[in-house]
C-alpha cells in the first residue's frame, strides 16, 4: 500500500469512527430525554451525568466489535447505551463525598456538587437500572433471546460487587496505604478492564458470534 493510499485509508476509517460516534451520542441523548425520567431535579440531575462530555470509549468498543464479528453495528446501540449508562453510574458514584469527594469532572461540576449529595446518590442508582432496560431493548433489534439474557448476566457481573463496585471498595480501602502492584493492577482490573470486557463481549453477543469468541474478545477487554 502506497503512502497516499494509507492516508486515505484512515482518513476513511476517522470519518466512519466520527460518523458512528454522531449515531452513537443521538441515540444516546434520544434515549435518556424520552425514556430516563424522573420527578423534578432527580431527572435533570441523571440527564446531567448520563450526557456529560467524554469519549465514550467503552460504547464504542462495543459497536466495534459487533462489527468486527460481522454484525451490523447498529444493531448493537441498545448495548452500547447500557454501557455508557453503567459508566456514567460509576463515576456519579465515586465523586461522592463518601468516595474519592471530587467537586469537578472534565471541567464541570461533578453531578452531587450541582444537585445535592442526595440527588448524587439517586440519579447514579437511577442510571444503573436504566441501563439494563436499555439493555433489554437488544431484543427489538432482533437479538434471540438467549442472547439478550447472557448480555444482562454479563453487563450484571461487570458492575457489581465482584468486579466494578469490588475494585471501588478495595480502593477505598487501600487509601492511606501504600500500594502494592499486585493490588493496583486488581483495582484496575476490575474497575476498568472489567467493563472494557463486558463491552466487547456484548457487542460480540449483538453481532451473532460464536460463545468461544465472545468469551475470547471478553478476556482481551480485562486485560
């Protein structure tokens, strides 16, 4: 492949990425303003922490990876959206006074310092059951069942106690302590690496890929 050939090629694959990061964010903004209510402020406080600025790696990889496995990607949007909610939930969370006490995020007010310690503590749990509605939706675009409740088991896993919300308690605990690499690369590895995987491994499931690679781009995710 020539030079120019190269360049063209991933200014291509850049406008394709943009392109399905655009579809990505008004799906998203679409499904929090006409599904993720809530009385007064408690809604404005989860639309405030589902649609705050980022880069939205994690939704990305999972529409990545459906098409990676021959899917059409969109078909993966309900997944995507879980995931990005299921992130949104753990930062609203770990801000809280009670855990790492963080009054900015991406240079805005972090959700509890705009809207209360309390209202902090209900749009994050609000955000994590909506995502598994979202995620539930899978079954609109065509994904059998089976499927849809080995997503839910997966994404469950990734955010609760043995992963996600595990490496948020063992870094709660390990504060004032010094650090071993052993317990870093734990805290990591669950805080992080385990929805990276969950998000690879949902898109797989989205696109129709054999368990064995679902199971293969899952580990590839943690690690």
């Amino acid at each position: 492949m020539t030079a120019t050939r190269a360049k063209t090629a991933l200014s291509s694959g850049s406008r394709e990425l943009q392109n399905r990061l655009a579809t990505f964010e008004r799906a998203l903004t679409r499904a929090v303003r006409e599904r993720a209510g809530g009385p007064g402020r408690l809604g404005q406080a989860l639309r405030y922490a589902a649609l705050s600025p980022g880069k939205r790696l994690r939704p990305l990889l999972v529409l990545t990876a459906c098409e990676a496995v021959g899917g059409d990607w969109r078909r993966a949007i309900p997944a995507a959206i879980a995931v990005e909610c299921v992130h949104a939930f753990s930062l609203v969370h770990d801000d809280l006074p009670a855990m790492d006490d963080d009054d900015y995020r991406r240079g805005r007010l972090t959700t509890h310092k705009k809207f209360g310690e309390a209202l902090g503590v209900l749009s994050g749990d609000a955000l994590l059951a909506f995502a598994f509605e979202e995620l539930s939706r899978l079954r609109e675009q065509g994904v059998p069942d089976a499927r849809v409740v080995d997503a839910v088991r997966r994404l469950g896993r990734a955010a609760g106690a043995d992963e996600l919300v595990g490496g948020q308690a063992l870094d709660i605990a390990a504060e004032g302590r010094k650090p071993t690499a052993h317990l870093v690369r734990t805290i990591h590895t669950r805080k992080t690496g385990a929805l990276m995987g969950a998000s690879l491994a949902l898109g797989a499931l989205a696109g129709d890929a054999p368990v064995r690679t679902v199971e293969k781009l899952h580990d590839v995710g943690v690690m």
